[in-house]
C-alpha cells in the first residue's frame, strides 16, 4: 500500500515544479518539502483556499449514501463530518443528516442540538419537514445539517406501530428535495448513523442509494463486517434494491504497526475496487477538532487528517462522475421491475413520481 506521506510529498512536489514553471524559475530540491513545517502549511493553503481551486465534479445524479457500521468508535461520524465539509469546501452542494441520538455530528459542525431544537426527530415521528429542521453550519455555505436531539433515543421505541416506519427517513428526504429549486438540491446527501442495527439504521439503509463503511485498521473491526452485510443484503432484498455497498473507507490507521497494514491488506484483497486509496491516518487534531465545534479541515487545515479527507474526499466525487448509468444498469441487469425496483431517490429528485408501496411501476424519468 503506498504511504500516504510519500502521494503527499510527491503531490507537493509537482504542484511546485508546476509552480516554478509557471514563474519562469527553477524548482528547489525535493529535499525540501521533507521540512514538516513546509508541507504543514502547503497543506494549510489547498485547504484555506479551497474556493480558489479546480471544485470536485458534480455527480451525475443526486447521491445520497448511508454511512454505516455497526461497530462503535471505527469513524462514522468523523467521516461524515469531514467528507461532507470537504465536498462542500470544493464546490459541492451537501446536506448531512445526523441520525445519531448522541448528537456527535451536530456537534462537530457547530450546529446547535440541545432538548427542544428542531431535529430529525421531529421529521421521523413528528409531522415536520426536513425543511424545517435543517441548519445552516459555520464551516461553508454549501454545507447544511439536519441535527439530532437526545429525544432521537426514543424514536424506535415510538416508530414500533408506525405504518412503513422504515420508509420514513426516505419519503422526507424524497420530499425535501422536491420541494427545492433545481439549483438548490443537495449534490451529496450523507446519513450518519448510529452505531448499531435497530431501526434508525434500517431508515438509514432504505433511505440511501449507497453504502460507505469506515472500518478501522483493527482486527476486532473486522468481526462484525459480516454481519452488516448480510443486513445490507436483506434491505436489498425486501425494502431497496437500489442500495448496495460503493466505497469502504479506511480509518485510524497507524503505519508504525503491522497489524493495520495487515488489516489494510485483508481488506483491499476481499473488497478491491471499493475500497478508496486514501486511507485516515491516527491523528490527534481529527480528534481534537469537535470539542471546538469543527471539523478538522477548518480547526487544522495543514494536519494529515485533514489532507487524507481531501483526498478521500475527492476520489469519493470522482467515483461519483459515471454513477447514474452504472447504477441504472445495474438495475436492468438483476431484472428488477414494478415496485421492488423503485428508483433511487437522487432520480426521484430530477422529475420521477414518487412510488408509494404497491404501486405500480414509477414513470420513466423526464430528460433535463
């Protein structure tokens, strides 16, 4: 696996050698980016001036991932939070929803969660909108939050009699991004969810399109990973066949062990191509950044966490550029029809009827 360090001194060193050119001067030695203090504010800079640089491309539809594991403590939430401010830093319209009754992810966008704030809550039992209950965050514009109160803790309990309660979550994202203007709907909508399989992870998982798993570089990580796909399998199943598992994100890896590059490379070999190239490393600031009420890219801009969420970040947009077709054909190929087949929710946002259940076949979407 190549050392995140060495992709970020040579990326460094081409920008530069790009840099020396553009000026009609010669590039310094190589040597030099080896200065910490150097590629720490090289760092600083792409992350600072983000609006300044070439934006990550827009997706070819609406994607709207779960970010799931079973597994406490492997980096759900900080991934979230730092893909998402990531996403929007570059030009990228993203709209996270924290469906976590401990609040983390609101937490780390600063976004207020107290008793009585208006939350996913009152979307998934209550009779509000999304609309209604999303925040604005201080870490950029493009960036908006749907928070989570401790009432959230309650939820299944009171969702138990509820009539399609694991549809829930889906009808008022389906229904949020109906009601905005073309040029207002989210490019990315990420679902942060609790560290267990009840039911809000089920909304979660019938709610996404998609499904990105932080696994830490950890042995035990490993252990429930079965289990979380075979739940994934049975929501594909029963309740969306549109969903399926696109990206696994390495998290907490420490290069001075064996054991994560063992983990690294188990998991790369059984999974391939879903598995994103940038990996997290073990890093104090990421940490450090939510007691603050940010995430890393704005509380430590020049750290390593903060250049391996660009990174991851960035190959996550890239990956999104050919979704829609893959996605659609995947759909033809497994001869799914009528309503198991009911189209994700980013085409629903783009002119589709919204399927409701027992209903017939949805009508073929309207070309832009």
């Amino acid at each position: 696996m190549t050392d995140p360090g060495e992709r970020l001194r040579s990326s460094l060193a081409a920008d530069q050698s790009s840099a020396a050119s553009s000026s009609g001067g010669a590039s310094s030695s190589g040597a030099d980016w080896d200065s910490p203090i150097a590629m720490e504010a090289l760092r600083a800079t792409r992350v600072l001036h983000a609006a300044d640089q070439e934006p990550f491309p827009v997706p070819s539809r609406i994607r709207v991932i779960t970010i799931a594991n079973q597994k406490g403590g492997v980096g759900k939430t900080t991934s979230t939070v730092n893909l998402g401010v990531a996403l929007a830093l570059y030009g990228l319209r993203t709209l996270v929803i924290d469906l976590d009754p401990q609040g983390n992810t609101s937490t780390a966008l600063g976004v207020e969660h107290t008793v009585g704030t208006p939350s996913v809550y009152d979307a998934l039992v209550g009779d509000s909108t999304l609309s209604e209950v999303v925040h604005p965050t201080t870490a950029s514009p493009n960036l908006r939050c749907v928070p989570a109160t401790i009432d959230l803790a309650g939820a299944e309990i009171e969702l138990v009699s509820v009539v399609a309660r694991e549809h829930r979550l889906r009808r008022a994202i389906e229904a949020h991004i109906h009601a905005l203007p073309a040029d207002q709907r989210p490019h990315y909508v990420l679902i942060d969810c609790p560290p267990s399989l009840g039911l809000l992870t089920l909304n979660a998982l019938v709610a996404g399109d998609e499904v990105l798993i932080p696994i830490q570089c950890e042995y035990y990580a490993l252990e429930g990973l079965g289990q979380l796909l075979s739940n994934i399998d049975l929501v594909r199943a029963h309740l969306n066949p549109g969903i399926t598992v696109r990206t696994i994100l390495l998290t907490m890896y420490d290069g001075r062990t064996k054991l994560a590059d063992q983990v690294a490379d188990e998991v790369r070999n059984h999974f391939g191509d879903l598995v994103l190239r940038a990996v997290i490393p073990r890093n104090v600031r990421v940490s450090e950044a939510p007691g603050y009420g940010q995430s890393v890219l704005t509380y430590d801009p020049g750290s390593r966490g903060s250049t391996s969420y660009v990174e991851a970040a960035r190959e996550l947009a890239q990956r999104g550029v050919d979704l829609g077709r893959t996605a659609s054909g995947e759909v033809e190929r497994a001869g799914m029809s009528g309503p198991a087949a009911a189209p994700p929710v980013a085409a629903l946002a783009f002119g589709e009827s919204v399927p409701s259940p027992g209903a017939g076949p949805a009508r073929t979407q309207e070309s832009q």
